[in-house]
C-alpha cells in the first residue's frame, strides 16, 4: 500500500472493508475535503488553548470540542458515526497545524483543497506546497500508522463505544491514551535521543552508556514484532530518500549507529516510530507535535473500530480477581488504631 497508493484509498479500505473504484475515489476524495475547515466558534476555542500546553492536550480538547459543537453527537449508530469520521479525519490535520502556528505567534493557515491529505497537512503548517517527496513522505507515514490491530488506544476506542458513547468521546479516549508515554509518544522521545546524540561519532557511547545502566532505548521493540516490524522496513527507503533530497542525512547516520549497536548488544530490532522520527523532523513538525501527526493517520483507523464494534455491539466489561485482605469488618472510627 505505500509503493502503490495514498493514505485516502486506504482510509476508504478500512471504512468499506474494499478498494474503491475510481469514481468512489474521488467522490470520497471530495467528501473528506470538505471537512477540513475548521468553524470560527471551533478556532476561537483553540485560540484560548494556552501555548505552552502540549499539543497532545490541545488536540485531545478540539475532540471533545467538535462533539460539543455538533448538535447530532448524542445519536449513535453506525450511519452518524460515518459521517463524524468524516469529520474528524479531515479536520484533525488543521486542527494540529492550527495550533502548531499559533504557538509560534503565526495565523493559522485555511485548508486547500486541491491538495491531498497529506500535501495540505504540510501547506497548512509552512504556507508552501511541498515537495513531491516531502509528500510522498508524509503519506507513507499516514498510511503505515493508520491502523494496527487490538493496540492499546484502539481498546480505549472500542471500550468507550461500546458503553453506547458517541464517537467524539470514544476517539478522546483514544487520543488520551494515544498520548501516553508507553504508546504513541515513542517517536517524540526517539527523536529527543536523536537530536541530544547530535553527531555521529557520539552515538555508539551515548547508547552503550544506556545499555550499561540498564536504560530504555527508544524506538526499540515491540509487543507484537520480536524479530522486525515491517512497517519500519516499508519505511527505511522513503525515510533514506527524503532525507538525503533535503541535505538532512546527519540524522539517519545517528539512527544508522544506534540501530547497529541495539543489533549487536541486544538483538532488538527497530520499530516505526525510530525511523519516523527522523522524517517527521525534516518534515518541519517539531518533536512534541509527532504523536499528534500520528493521531491524524490512527483516526481512521478508530473509526473503523468504532463502526465494527457498534455493527456487533457487547459492552466491553472484563471480570478482576480480588486478591486483597479477606474477612476483613467494620471497626467504628472512634476503636480504630
């Protein structure tokens, strides 16, 4: 799917379970564009969203604010909820550019719509079209991260679904979770390592001296892949050629070493988020932005979840073994010691 197709044919893949036809291409092409302006009510609430807030936090609010500002969020069934994953699919990315200018003292940028999700994306955060390859990039990351199985903010989004909440509140969950240190903000702290490493030659001590005190590598790993995750194979190429086109080579020779010193000592492969990272940063998103950018491509794949469970609903209610104090009894305040 990244060598032959673009992140909407794959959305429309995961919604309809089929690829589409080239008519049912570009009307689903045109359906989800319409969705990406962001309403005057929706940016004056973002513009109230202190700067110094991690994005992460700013785009879980916009979530929720989008369900407050849409008077059919309280209906659920699987037809509105189609039509609310419209919705946020084509408005997370403006909602992220948004915020990221505004951070930086800049207005936000409105939406073309003759661009693809993913050239828009990167025109809405610099003000220019980007390069094919910049492009290019950034939809093979959408694609790769759009959707992957029972992960863990999948769960939030099916657990809160199935309780029969809309699906504003059950991709906010999603993206509560998603934000979480041990799920979707690898790909940040991979690139903090990158850019603290800062040159080549410093990169094999810098991870040996982890490795020696028993500290977690980032980007390494993976509770389903234990031997490679070919989403980072899929893109190690894409990653070697926008770097290289962008004069930005210093960081893949940093993620080059690091990779053959967790090979050697350890016999860890890397996973997607050590090779992203270093694309997402040429690509202009400063690092505390790449969850959010991973949010943008998961978002489809939420939804899908969210649809199928509401097709076939059960609520989502696991049994615990209590293994606390037993016999225990009520003693009155006043005898307590």
């Amino acid at each position: 799917m990244v060598e032959k197709s673009h992140f909407e044919e794959v959305v429309y893949l995961l919604w309809y379970g089929k690829l589409p036809t080239s008519i049912e291409l570009e009307t689903f092409k045109e359906t989800l564009k319409a969705q990406r302006p962001l309403s005057d009510r929706a940016m004056e609430m973002l513009k109230l969203i202190p700067t110094q807030a991690h994005p992460m936090s700013a785009l879980r609010t916009m979530c929720s604010l989008m369900g407050s500002l849409d008077p059919r969020a309280h209906i659920v069934n699987p037809e509105e909820s189609q039509r609310k994953a419209y919705h946020l699919t084509g408005v997370f990315p403006t909602i992220i550019a948004a915020f990221f200018r505004l951070r930086g003292g800049k207005e936000p940028i409105a939406p073309d719509m003759n661009l693809s999700q993913a050239a828009n994306f990167l025109y809405m955060m610099t003000g220019e079209k980007p390069a094919p390859e910049m492009e290019k990039a950034l939809d093979a990351y959408l694609i790769l991260l759009a959707d992957h199985g029972l992960n863990a903010s999948t769960f939030a989004a099916r657990v809160t679904t199935g309780t029969l909440s809309n699906l504003y509140s059950a991709v906010t969950s999603a993206v509560g979770t998603l934000a979480g240190e041990l799920h979707g903000a690898a790909n940040q702290h991979a690139m903090e390592m990158i850019l603290e490493i800062g040159a080549a030659d410093k990169a094999a001590s810098y991870v040996n001296r982890l490795l020696d005190e028993k500290k977690k590598v980032m980007g390494f790993g993976h509770r389903i892949y234990k031997t490679r995750d070919p989403r980072a194979e899929a893109f190690r190429e894409i990653a070697n050629n926008l770097c290289v086109k962008a004069g930005k080579t210093e960081w893949l020779e940093i993620a080059g070493i690091v990779e053959s010193v967790m090979m050697e000592r350890k016999k860890i492969p890397c996973n997607v988020d050590f090779f992203s990272a270093p694309v997402l940063y040429v690509l202009g998103f400063p690092p505390d932005f790449f969850t959010t950018v991973f949010a943008a491509s998961r978002v489809a794949g939420w939804s899908a979840h969210i649809i199928e469970q509401q097709l076939d609903n059960r609520l989502i209610r696991p049994l615990a073994e209590y293994v606390g104090p037993q016999d225990a009894y009520y003693v009155p305040a006043k005898d307590r010691k």
